[in-house]
C-alpha cells in the first residue's frame, strides 16, 4: 500500500522526532516517534486517529507552501496553507 505523509522533524534535547500525518483507513492520523525508531510494518494504524475523511492530500505550490486539502465523508473540503522555514 502507497501512503504518503507530510513529516515534520524537530529536536529536543539532541534527539531529532518526527511527526508523520497521512491518511490511512478512513482517517487523517498522526504519529509522532524518535527519528531513529524502526516503524515496522505496523506503522499505518499505529497512528492517532485525528479526524474521519474521504481524502487528504499534500502538495507544493512555487512559493514553497505545503497545501493541504481534507475532503470529508460528506464530501466537503478545507484548504490549509502551511509555511516551511
């Protein structure tokens, strides 16, 4: 199965975590784990369940935002912009 996810690394203390969102098995999720974890295949449903959709996707644009677009199960959508710095 093809997931892709948006991560987001950050240090604390030395030690560089990584926060992955992504959608998988109807929900957008979070997962938040130490750089150097072996995730295994587990990986997908270890996530927290953060809210039910249809879809979600994240995409660039030329000005460097990340752009993400949640469609929900009852088929509308937001847009969030994120800035990357």
């Amino acid at each position: 199965m093809d997931v892709k996810a948006l991560a987001i690394s950050d240090y604390v203390e030395s030690t560089e975590y990584i926060t992955y969102l992504y959608y998988y098995d109807g929900y957008l999720r979070e997962l938040h784990t130490a750089a150097d974890n072996d995730l295994g295949s587990s990986i997908l449903s270890a996530g927290q369940k953060i809210t039910k959709l249809n879809s979600v996707s994240f995409t660039t644009d030329d000005n460097g935002l990340i752009k993400a677009v949640l469609v929900y199960n009852d088929n509308t959508d937001a847009t969030l912009l994120l800035n990357t710095y």
